[in-house]
C-alpha cells in the first residue's frame, strides 16, 4: 500500500515545481508488471482476455498502455467507445457492458463491430430497431443471479436489489430469441460484487455461471463462446488487507471448469474479466499540497484537493491511505482531519488520522487512487478538476492530461446569448 510509492520526496518536490499540484501520477512499470502478473495467472485457460474497465481510469495513454499487454476495454458509454476506438482498440476487443443505453451508442458499436452485451430481455427488439432491422452475429447477456448469489455490499448492493442484468428465466427466453435472429456467437456476463477481497467469492461465481453455460447448451444447443465474470476484484485499501491471489482465484475457478465446462463439451471456452481497480488502483496517486492548518475542536489539515478529485471518501467513507513525502519514517503522533475545499463536511481525506506532524507545504500522498479517482471527479462549488501525469518507465514523467480552467468550467456557456439576455 503506502510502500509502494515510486518518488522520492526531492523527486516529488522538482514534479511538484513543475506542475502545480495537485495532480495524479500514475506508474506504467508498475501498472504494466501488474498486468503480466494477471495475464500469466490466468493464462491456464484457453485464450483468457481482459477487458479494461475504462470507467476506471479513462486516459487513452493508459488504454494504450494495456492495449500493448493485450488488454481490451470494457465500455459503458459513447464517449468511453470513442476513447476504445481513439486509442486503437476495436472489434471484439471491445465489451460494450451498458445499462438504461440510448440507440445511439447501440449504432456506433455495431457498426465497430464491439461486443454488445445486452442488459434485458426487452434490449433485444431495442436493438433490433435501434439497428433499423439488423442484429450482431455476436451477443452476450448480463445475468443477475438474484438471491442466488448471497453477498454485494454498499458499492454494488445486493443482487436482488441491483438493477443490472436478466433473471435466470429470462435468460434462456433471451439466448432462444437472439437463435432465432440469426446470432452465431454468443458470451454470458455476469458482475455481483464490488471491491471484493474474498477470492472464494469470484471461484463461487465462476461455478453459478459455469453452470449456466452446461444448462444452455443441454436446453437449447447453445455453445456459449465466452464467460466474461465482470469486474470487482478488490484491492487493499487498508492496512493489514490481503491483495486477491489471483493465482489461487484462476486455479479455483480452472477446477470448475475441469468439472463443468469440459464434460458438456464447452472447451475451449474463453474466460474474461472486466477489472478496473485491481489493474490500476494501487499504482495511482492523488498529489496534494497542505494549505491550511486549523484547530477548533479537531485539528484540520486543508489541501488543495478537494473530493472533487477524489470523491470515494466522501461517496462511501471509503478509506485511502495518506502519507506525507518525506516524512514516511515519522513518527505518527498526530491526529488530523485531511480535508478539501467543498462547502461539503463530507469533503475529507482522513478523518482523525494518526499522521506525522504535516505543516503548509508538506506534499501529501493519497494512495490506491488509480481507479475510480480522477474518473468520478466533478465540478460542484467550482472547483475545477486537477491534471494526471505519467511516471515512464525510463523515469520520465509526461503530462497524460491537463488540469481544467476556468474557461473549461464556463465552456457549456454562452456568454454572447447572456449579455443579449441581460440587456
Ligand atoms: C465498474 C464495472 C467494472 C469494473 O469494476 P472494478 O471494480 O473497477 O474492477 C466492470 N464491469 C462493469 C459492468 C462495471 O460496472
């Protein structure tokens, strides 16, 4: 976790002087080490492929990144398509994983050639007209297990109550109707939890799934082609959790499919996964200088982020461990509240966190903000969006997007029309 962190606090200092803070670094080496760590851990299954989830970190430097270690993408908007698609990666490298989608963004992956991945019943004669009358030869299915599948937290919630995906019945009516359309390739989804440490929890859903595929194929002479077990593989936010041992995960679940899959003569199936978290999470980090120091009744430390950069400590109270640069070896003997700007009391980084001293100008490390960071950001109160930089492998640091202006902020404005208004 905190240990992680590739720069020395001279190093920090000089990035720091050159692009204002704050700013999210990210590390390709790391990133890219992590990737192959993944890849080899399921490369026990025939032609096994991950699909980036773009919603994580939608940057097309690390798209490229991940495209160079074979990674797809996993889209669920228009505009995370055209990233995909920006940055090179195309046809079925592409899931298209959408829920309540307009026909537009139906029509700009079919004609891509994406994977769509259709989230109801109903979503089939949606597409169908959305395509004037014509239908992909590749279809998949999101299935939501409902009670069957205990478990869910805050994040996604439980499966029953989640909105996404078919029931169980309807699946079948759902794989027989596409038959009928003329589908020839299909693949079953299914995503039930969310930053999920329990590898168990991924083998149980490998095997509700697995067995789904037999049932299909013995029901309706189905093959299904691929097994995509969505995303949500955690990562240790806190100290003293344990990264997922995606060794023990793959060779858990290739046991299944020892049991399952190869006897109803489902070989080779490809297994898939849509991880974003677990994939850049723990190699990003949100950079933020310490400009206040207050003490009322707590004592406060105020930097120049703000949860506009960074809103899961604020949306889920979710924890993210916070070093100092250079003060890594102190003595933690101070207790602080780490807070942001907005007019929000939920705006904190930390809450009475036992930290070194921190005085102004201090560079405070937020850590594990590599997924879900930057992305989830926004602009309420004003506040504008920082940048993110890119530490190289070769130890150059490139700027992979710039940090928002004001002109950025007024530019869904029309300040022409509002000066006829006023006069
Ligand atoms: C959010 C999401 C993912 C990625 O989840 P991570 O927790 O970042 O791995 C994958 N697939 C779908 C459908 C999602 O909604």
């Amino acid at each position: 976790m905190s240990s992680n962190f590739p720069l020395t606090n001279e190093q920090l200092k000089k990035v720091a002087e050159k692009y204002p803070t704050p700013f999210y670094i990210y590390d390709e080496k790391a990133i890219r080490e992590n990737m192959r760590y993944f890849k080899k851990a399921f490369s026990i299954f025939p032609d096994f492929r991950e699909y980036f989830a773009v919603k994580a970190l939608p940057n097309p430097y690390i798209l490229s990144i991940l495209k160079e270690e074979g990674c797809g993408t996993d889209c669920s908007s228009l505009p995370e398509l055209m990233l995909s698609d920006i940055t090179g990666v195309k046809g079925d490298f592409v899931m298209f994983t959408s829920n309540e989608t307009p026909a537009k963004e139906f029509q700009y992956a079919y004609e891509r050639g994406d994977i769509i991945n259709l989230d109801d019943i109903t979503h089939i004669d949606f597409l169908k007209d959305a395509l004037g009358g014509k239908f992909p030869k590749t279809i998949c299915f999101r299935y939501n297990p409902g009670s069957l599948k205990a478990g869910g937290n805050s994040i996604i919630g439980k499966p029953e109550e989640a909105k996404y995906g078919l029931t169980r019945e309807q699946l079948f009516e759902a794989y027989a109707k596409c038959k009928e359309l003329g589908v020839e390739h299909f693949g079953l989804h299914t995503m039930v939890a969310s930053n999920e440490l329990n590898p168990n929890f991924f083998i149980d859903t490998a095997r509700i799934v697995f067995a789904l595929a037999a049932e299909i194929k013995s029901k309706l002479g189905i093959r299904l082609e691929f097994v995509d077990l969505g995303g949500g593989i955690g990562i240790p936010y806190l100290q003293g959790q344990q990264k997922v041992d995606l060794d023990y995960v793959a060779q858990g679940i290739r046991k299944i499919y020892d049991d399952v899959i190869v006897p109803s003569g489902l070989d080779p199936l490809r297994i898939c996964w849509e991880c974003g978290r677990p994939i850049t999470g723990p190699y990003g980090w949100l950079i933020t200088t310490a400009i206040h120091e207050k003490h009322i009744y707590r004592d406060y430390i105020g930097v120049d982020a703000s949860m506009a950069d960074l809103m899961r400590p604020g949306m889920y109270g979710a924890y993210h461990e916070v070093t100092v640069s250079g003060k890594e070896d102190a003595p933690r003997d101070h207790v602080y509240d780490v807070v942001g700007s907005l007019c929000e009391n939920c705006d904190k980084f930390a809450v009475q966190r036992q930290l070194p001293e921190i005085t102004r100008g201090d560079l405070v490390i937020i850590h594990d903000a590599g997924a879900h960071g930057r992305a989830m950001g926004f602009n309420y109160n004003g506040k504008l969006r920082c940048g993110e930089l890119l530490l190289r492998e070769d130890g150059s640091i490139i700027q992979i997007r710039r940090s928002e202006t004001i002109d950025d902020y007024f530019a869904t404005l029309d300040f022409e029309a509002f000066k006829a208004f006023k006069a």
